[in-house]
C-alpha cells in the first residue's frame, strides 16, 4: 500500500479542484488530512536483495501483461523458517486486494522525529538489532495518533513499522477465514499480496502483519522481488518476534508535547487582503468575470503560505504567497536566458521536448519583480482549444518581491492582464 500512496503523492489535482474541495469545508473547523498517513512516504523496499527496482503496485508503476501465476502459498499454510526467525514463524494468508486508502482528516497535524533515546523506550530491543528512525504524529490538542518507523537490519532490508493507540487497520484485505499466528503468546495477524507480473513477467509480493502490544496496535510492512520470498519472510517473522519479545513501549516523553504554530483558515477576500504577513501580495482586482472563490491561511512545520482562487466558469486564477525557501531558489532565472522559462522553444508535450535538468525550471520559472516585462509573460503563456475544457490562454510562473513569493496558475486570463495585475502589487 506505501508504493501505492509513494504514486499517488506524485499526483496532484488542479489548484481549481483543490480550493473547490477546501471551500466546502469552510464555515467547519479548520483540518486536513494529515501528513502522518503519511506512513506510505517511507522506503519498505529490501535493499540488500532487490535489484530490480523498488516495490511498486504494477498497475501504477509498471508495465503489466496478463498473468495468472499461481500464488506464493496458500492462505493459511505455514512457512516454516530456519535459525532465529523459525521461532517466530508466521501464517500467512493471501490478501486478494488494496483496501481503500483513508480519507479522513485531522485536525492540526504536527509530528517530531524521536531522539535515540526515545526510540530505545518505544522499540525496546529492536534498536540493538536495527537502525531505526521514527516520527511521532499528533493531532493538534498534542494528542498522539501514531508513531510511524523504519527499521533497517544489517542485510539492508528496510521494513516500515507503525504503532497507534487506535486500532491500525491493514492494508489489504483479507477475504473468507483468516488464520491467526501465536508468536510468544501474541495473536497476530499475518499475510501477503501479490502483484501482477509485469512485461517481463516479474512480480513482486508485499507481506504485512498487525498485532497488539499492552495498549498499541501494530502494523509492520515489507515487501520485494517475488523470487526473494524466503528471506522476506524471514526478515518480517524476525523482526515481529523481537517487537513482541522487547514488550510493551514507553510513550511517556509524548504526553505533554511542545505544539508549534499550526493554522488551517479559510478566509473570506477583505481577511485574505488583511493578512499581516502576505496580505499586500494579494491582487487588488481580477479580470472581467473572475469572481472571488476561496482562500486558505496555512502554517505548519514545514509550510507557510496563503492562496486564494478566482473562477470564471471553468477559467481559473491561483495565487499563492509564501516566503522564498530553500528548495525554490533553484527555480529563479535571469530573464535572459530563455532557455529557462520561453515555451516557444519546446514543442508539445514538453515531457519529450525540454532536457531533464531544465524541466523543473521551466515547467515553473521565478522571476525577480523588476525584470518583468511583458514579453516575459507572453512567453509563459500558451493557448489551449480543447473539447470540453475551457479555451484561451494557460500560464504559470513565480516573481518574487524581495523575499516573498508569489507564484500564479491562470486559465483564461490573458498576458496583458495578468502582467498589469502583478505590476501593482506592492514592492
């Protein structure tokens, strides 16, 4: 499931669709949907014997041929296995789907790395044997949702680890009668899903388990190269016996954490205007026939910005204000070299057209305030005329005053509009 939601995090809707969806939660209290199910951003690939790339479901991140290989064991057979981990052996049952990721949204997420000590008093006994590192996820009143790990052993097998107060669901389903493993007196409840075999007809299989500790619920995950199943049962049977034999987790240095400064508003235009940080970087008018949607005041541990949107049937105006980071200072061209940002020079689809390094750059330029002109604009702008969809003129692009950034996606204002917009904010 983590390679699944690796995909999807890779996938973003339109700015359009995205305040559509806050608007309707606007008169409710601020939330979202936090990062910490964020658990499938962490790597589960066994690095040490997966040289074919990392575990991917294969209808997102492969090329599939039809294939009915016979499954990797049957539901309900044991898988006995040699040294340490046979102590530990697990019943595996054949999960037959994904379940549906989990949409639900909490309010005010915020999360800390734990130290080396912290996780010596959570994963007692594992941090001997593995490298561990894990983030603790809270909701905004400082109440704990999970701690999210990843537990590297010394082949280099990478295996993902959460523990939760709430009941932790399993990824996949596991349809009809489900068999349970006794693992040091612990019922836990093992089994793996297969994928389907790509064009070279490989496949490759993730196992999972979940499991409780005193009053935690655990979910461990690993997967990789069908062929190498042996050691991934192996490695998995290994390391929830030492979960279960270390015993129960102290989570004390979380009762009383420290809570940032967390804000998820959404505004009406006069707030958005008002806004003490970003506020004189909003636009003091819009094109004939943009109307004034939504706005969102956001402030977490990573994040910092204020966004509004404008709609003209289906034409649409994004803005997004935000301090300069680190990570957008690549992005800022000379208005000189127009390789960088001109789309005159790169044909359709730019997938194919624009070399590797230059892609980011020129899917979304910056350009310093006192080099814009309006022949900068025009070449950020490009037509559109598809069936369905709304015709006319298509931009995006970033010009940063002083400090801050404000960065545009337009569809269906033209350049002389939007350059003259820009031109009056406030410098």
């Amino acid at each position: 499931m983590k390679a699944y939601n690796q995909y999807m995090d890779n996938i973003s809707v339109s700015d359009t669709l995205h305040h559509r969806l806050i608007s309707h939660t606007a008169n409710a209290r601020p939330a979202r949907r936090p990062a910490m199910i964020r658990r499938y951003a962490t790597a589960f690939a066994c690095l040490a014997v997966i040289l074919l790339g990392a575990v991917a479901i294969p209808q997102l991140m492969q090329s599939n041929t039809p294939g009915n290989t016979p499954s990797v064991s049957q539901p309900g057979v044991s898988a006995p296995l040699p040294g340490e981990a046979g102590k530990y052996a697990l019943i595996f049952n054949k999960a037959d789907s994904l379940r549906s990721a989990d949409s639900a949204y909490i309010s005010g997420h915020f999360w800390q790395e734990l130290t080396s000590d912290e996780l010596k008093k959570v994963f007692p006994g594992l941090t001997d044997t593995y490298a561990v590192t894990a983030t603790a996820n809270f909701q905004g009143d400082g109440t704990l949702l999970n701690i999210e790990a990843n537990a590297v052993s010394v082949n280099g097998c990478a295996s993902y680890i959460q523990a939760a107060p709430g009941k932790v669901l399993l990824d996949y389903v596991l349809n009809g009668r489900v068999k349970i493993s006794d693992v040091l007196g612990t019922a836990v409840t093992a089994g793996y899903f297969e994928t389907k075999p790509n064009s070279k007809g490989q496949r490759n299989i993730i196992y999972f388990a979940s499991f409780k500790i005193a009053n935690l619920d655990y979910y461990v995950e690993l997967g990789g190269a069908e062929t190498k199943k042996e050691e991934l049962q192996k490695e998995i049977s290994g390391l929830i016996g030492l979960l279960i034999k270390g015993g129960a987790a102290d989570l004390s240095a979380f009762d009383n954490p420290t809570i940032p400064e967390l804000r998820e508003d959404a505004l009406d235009l006069n707030e958005a205007r008002a806004d003490a940080d970003f506020g004189p970087y909003m636009p003091a008018s819009m094109p004939s026939g943009f109307a004034f949607e939504s706005a969102m005041r956001f402030i977490n541990q990573k994040q910092n910005y204020l966004s509004a949107l404008w709609v003209k049937g289906m034409g649409s105006i994004h803005w997004r204000i935000s301090a300069l980071g680190e990570d957008d200072k690549a992005r800022i061209t000379s208005v000189t070299d127009r390789q960088n940002y001109d789309l005159s020079l790169y044909r359709i689809p730019r997938a194919d057209s624009v070399p590797d390094g230059l892609r980011e750059m020129v899917n979304d330029p910056i350009f310093h305030s006192e080099d814009l002109t309006l022949d900068v604009v025009r070449t950020r702008t490009y037509e559109v005329s598809d069936a369905g969809d709304e015709p006319g003129c298509r931009m995006r692009f970033g010009v940063l005053y002083g400090d801050t950034l404000v960065e545009i996606n337009v569809k269906g204002a033209t350049s002389e509009e939007m350059f003259q917009i820009l031109q009056q904010i406030k410098k």
